[in-house]
C-alpha cells in the first residue's frame, strides 16, 4: 500500500487560492482605474447602456465644437455689424450738419469724412473668420467686396461708380442744365414747358401745375412727350398772383417751382415782374423767372437726386424687369397705377387691350389663368387691378422687394434675375402693360446710361460687362441666413449666413458712397445748394425707415441663432451629466465596496494559506 503526497498545484484548495489571486490583482486593478474591467466582457450585462451612452456622449461633444464654432463667427459677424452701426452713426451726424464750406476739390469736411468711412466699411465687410469671409454668403471662400478703390474709380477695363455717377448727371441734366426740359415761347403771350423725349428715364418729369394767375389759360401737363403751357392772353396777372409747378425727380422726390406775380422793385427772388403798360413783357418776363427757376432746380435738387439713382443703379443689385410708361383708358394723360384694371369698357380706369377669359400670364414656369370672376388659386379676374396680377407674380418669384407701379411704369422684381421670365398667351395685353416683347426677362445691375454723349441718352443699359461688380460673394435666391446653417443638436439646426448685399448693409454703404464721392466745383453758383440737397438725402437714407430692414434686425437674426444654441448647450450639459450616471453606473467600481471585497480576500487568502501550511507539515506518524 502507497500513499500518494499531497501536490499543491492541484489540489482543490491550490485552486481556490489561485482564484482568490486572481480576484484581488482584478480588484487592484479596479482600485487602481475605477473600472470594472478592461475590456467589454467584463463589465456585466449593463454594458450595452453605457456604450450607447458614450455614442451619445460623442455627439454631444461634437455639438459642444460646432456652436464654440458657430458662436466665433457670429460673434465676430456682430462685432463688424456693430462697427457698421458706429460708422452709420458718424456719416449721419456728418451730413446732417449745416456746414457746407467746400475745399479745394469741391468737397465738405462731412464728404471727406464719408470718403474715409467707406473705405473702413469695405474692410469691416471683408471679415474673415479663419479662411470663411462672413459676409459671403455660400461663396464664403470669395471675398466678399471688391476693394474700395476699384469700387470708387474702377479698373482698367471696368468703369467704377465715380464714372457712372457722372455719366447719370450728364443724362439728368441734359445738354442746356436743364433736367431735360425744354422750353419755347409759341406766342408773346404764353410759355410751354415739355419734356424732351417721350419715356426717358433721365431728368425732370411734370407732375402737375397749378395757377392762380388772373386771366391766364394753363394746359396740361399732357401729351407725349408731356408738356404744359401757361398763355396770359395779353393780360396782366394781379401782384402777388402764383404759378407753381411740381416735378418728379429722377429718385422719386418731389421738386417745385413757385413764381409769384410782383409789382415790387427790384422783383423778389422767386417771383417775376408785372409791366403795367406791357403785358407782352409781362409774359416775358414769366418765361425768364420760369426758365431760372428749373435751371436752378435741375442744377441743385436734379442733381442730388440724380447722384442718389446713380448710388442705386450701381449698389442695388435687386434685379428687375421694367415696363414702359403707361396711360389708362379714362383719362389719357393719367399714368396707369396699381388700382387701374386689367380689362374694362373704354372709358375706364384699365388698359387696352385688357385680358380676356382663358387668357394666361407663365411666370417661371407657373401659369396664371384668368376667368370672368371667383378666382382662386393661380387664377386672375379679367377685372383684377394690376397690383393683384403683381401681388400674384412676387408670390411666384419670391421676391424679397415687392414689384410697384411709379409714374405709370411697371416694375417687377426678382432676386434671381437669371430665371425671371413672363410669357402670354395675350401679347397686346402685355404690351398695354408696357412690356413690348416676351418674353419679359430681368435686367441685371449695375446700370449704365445707354449712349453717347450721355446728356442726350434716352435709355439704361445692363453694364455688368464693363463696370465694377462691388459685391462678390453669393448672390443666389433665398434668405441670407441660410446661407451658412450648423446642426446644433440631434433635431435643431441654426442659421447664421450673412451676405454684404443685405438691403440695409447695401443701402448704407450704397448712401456713404455718394456722399463720400460726389463733388461739384467750388466756384459754382450752385454748389451750395447741390450739398445742401445731398446731404439731406443722405441724412434720409441712413435714417432707419419703418418697414425696411435695418443692421439692428441682422443682430437680432444672429442673437435669436445663439439663443438657439444657448438653449442646446443647456440641454445637452444637463443630458451629459445623465448619460455619464449610467456609464459609470455600468462600468465604475466602488473603491469603498473594492476595498472592503479586498479585506475580505485577503482574510480568505491568509486562512487558505494557513491551512496549506499546517496540510503541509501533516505525515503519517503524525496521522497516527
């Protein structure tokens, strides 16, 4: 009989010892990370939680860099519409002022100072955050605006605005300085005024005439081109008899002349003098104060308004398709208006000829269908007004400028002149509207005077292919802010764009402009008259008009997208804490429960080796 030695490597208690080995270098190890395990097998049936968690985690972290990112450019986007602000603010005060002394190059103090601001105004919307220009729009990798001095005075093969703006002056003025008027004397007794070209949209256009001159005939305005005539019928008119006469301005502004009979000597400006023994030389002396009068209007107001339209055919990149000028039905020499209707029995207030039933108006693509009445949907009534069928065009479009009706003119506008396009199926019906073929397409800015010499120019051409493009970046339909949008969290998104073309960042640098390059010579008679009339002009554009959109609405659109984000931010800190609970909850070890399952073994581990030890020293005689 043999008795086999008691091996410790395999006997059961050897494995229980090595098992409790095991367990206290793992509870180390979890001492020493706080994790349960190392690897995914060992963290329990909780794991699938935390791993989902972490992939929630890594989202929330990839949000948390988008609005860090997000928030750089708007905050720098704000710190340049802010310096905007301040330089609106300095100009404003500037022209707002009564100082009118010229320097050496026909400038004001004020002028100079608008120059200088234009200049920071072109850098301030050259921002760059990183390699993004931010007010770009989707072309952020372009600079956004040309530099100031080829905007101002253009390059070798481009005209810049100083060129336009005095080409516009020229046609405005017209050859005599007279806003493109003409005057005669048909008789001794009377005066005529007209307008030299029928349709031309330069110079000064009669409005209306009023007269409180005793005896005498007035006619008009009428005609084509209009005209009004003023005949004394060889009598005297009583002192302090009136004559006024009001005008339209190239930028939509009223001009008057008012002329007052006067017996007084020497004849009050303003007024022209009676010949008691001579009404003839009464008369001729009308025509004098008359033809003083609208040279001295055209060569101060003509001309400020005409800088102020030069600013917006060069900056106003709102793209437009423009009709002739138009009279109704019932009263010829009445200019159509958005009241006048699209069809109606001669006399009325309609064109000619109108639309019919079944007649169609394609715009974009979209048809319009006119029906006898009950309209819906794209549908028109033959008795609709013109501002309906333009209401109903601008809903196609999606113009962000509304199309209007100035002065018997139809203008249809559209930010995206490359698709506007109108046909009919009534091609008189268009053409009543003042547009003479189809189909009706979009002119494109910067606009130029049509010919040479430019004082007798009867037209406006598209000068994009040699003028200065001012604004480079995007200039595509849709909303600015979409332009550059960021998803802030799992289902918001914010939307940050910004483009220098903006109504109100356009109109302001476009006002600025003016101001800082208009001059005139400082030996003029008229110039302080043509700075007086500018400046106010000025001083009105860079005021903030009800209903239009100001640099202050483009701060709030950026404040309301960090709101936004703000609002994520907050949620998703409150969520990370939540989701970080269920990780460690899943995966972290308790270093108090760690360490007492430690003691614990370590009690075991030293009974275990006790008993190895006394096993160890047990032999038979012992046993015996």
């Amino acid at each position: 009989m043999s008795i086999s030695s008691i091996n410790y490597s395999s006997s059961v208690l050897g494995a229980q010892i090595r098992n409790i080995n095991q367990q206290l270098t793992d509870l180390s190890t979890q001492l020493a990370t706080g994790k349960l395990s190392q690897n995914y097998s060992g963290m329990g049936t909780n794991e699938g939680f935390a791993i989902a968690g972490r992939s929630q985690l890594s989202n929330i972290a990839a949000y948390t860099d988008t609005i860090t990112n997000v928030n750089v450019n708007i905050n720098l986007a704000n710190t340049a519409l802010q310096s905007l602000t301040t330089i609106r603010n300095t100009v404003q005060t500037g022209s707002a002022s009564t100082a009118q002394d010229l320097n050496v190059n026909g400038q004001t103090v004020a002028q100079n100072t608008a120059a200088s601001q234009f200049s920071s105004m072109v850098g301030v919307l050259n921002t760059q955050s990183g390699n993004r220009y931010l007010f770009s729009g989707t072309a952020f990798n372009t600079q956004s605006v040309a530099n100031a001095g080829d905007i101002i005075n253009g390059t070798t093969t481009q005209a810049g605005f100083k060129t336009v703006m005095a080409e516009r002056q020229a046609a405005d003025l017209g050859a005599n300085g007279m806003g493109r008027l003409v005057q005669t004397q048909p008789t001794p007794s009377s005066v005529r005024v007209s307008e030299d070209v029928a349709g031309s949209p330069f110079g000064m256009k009669i409005a209306a005439v009023s007269s409180t001159l005793t005896g005498a005939t007035v006619t008009g305005p009428s005609g084509s081109p209009v005209s009004f005539s003023v005949d004394l019928n060889g009598l005297n008119p009583n002192d302090g008899d009136k004559l006024s006469v009001q005008f339209t301005l190239p930028d939509g502004t009223a001009g008057q002349v008012d002329l007052t009979a006067s017996t007084a000597t020497p004849t009050p400006i303003g007024s022209f003098a009676i010949d008691a023994t001579t009404p003839a030389n009464t008369a001729a002396n009308l025509n004098t104060a008359l033809n003083t009068a609208i040279t001295k209007l055209a060569n101060t107001s003509l001309v400020a308004a005409s800088a102020i339209t030069a600013g917006d055919n060069f900056f106003n990149t709102a793209s437009s398709a423009i009709g002739a000028p138009v009279n109704n039905q019932a009263a010829p020499p009445a200019p159509i208006s958005g009241a006048t209707a699209l069809s109606g029995a001669s006399p009325s207030n309609s064109i000619s000829p109108g639309f019919a039933a079944g007649d169609t108006i394609t715009v974009n693509g979209t048809t319009l269908t006119f029906v006898n009445s009950g309209a819906t949907g794209n549908q028109l009534n033959v008795g609709d007004s013109i501002q309906t069928l333009m209401s109903k065009i601008d809903q196609i479009t999606g113009t962000s400028k509304p199309s209007t009706v100035h002065g018997g003119s139809i203008t249809i506008n559209t930010d995206d002149a490359a698709s506007l396009n109108i046909t009919t199926s009534n091609s008189g019906a268009l053409n009543a509207l003042g547009f003479g073929s189809t189909p009706v397409t979009a002119t494109q800015p910067p606009l130029r005077v049509g010919s040479s010499p430019a004082s007798s120019a009867t037209t406006l051409v598209n000068g994009s292919a040699n003028t200065v493009k001012w604004y480079t970046g995007n200039d595509g339909p849709g909303s600015p802010r979409s332009t550059a949008m960021a998803r802030v969290d799992d289902s918001v998104t914010v939307q940050y764009g910004a483009q220098a073309d903006e109504d109100a960042i356009r109109q302001q640098l476009q006002a600025i402009a003016v101001f800082g390059t208009f001059s005139t010579s400082p030996t003029s008679q008229y110039a302080g008259g043509q700075v007086s009339a500018l400046s106010l002009r000025v001083t009105q554009s860079l005021t903030k008009q009800p209903g239009q959109q100001h640099i202050e609405d483009i701060q709030t659109d950026l404040a309301m997208a960090q709101n936004t984000m703000k609002d994520a931010g907050t949620r998703q800190t409150q969520a990370k804490a939540q989701l970080q609970s269920i990780i460690d909850q899943a995966e972290s070890a308790s270093p108090d429960q760690v360490a007492s399952e430690i003691l614990s073994l370590q009690n075991a581990l030293q009974a275990s080796y006790q008993v190895t030890s006394n096993l160890s020293q047990l032999s038979l005689v012992k046993f015996l």
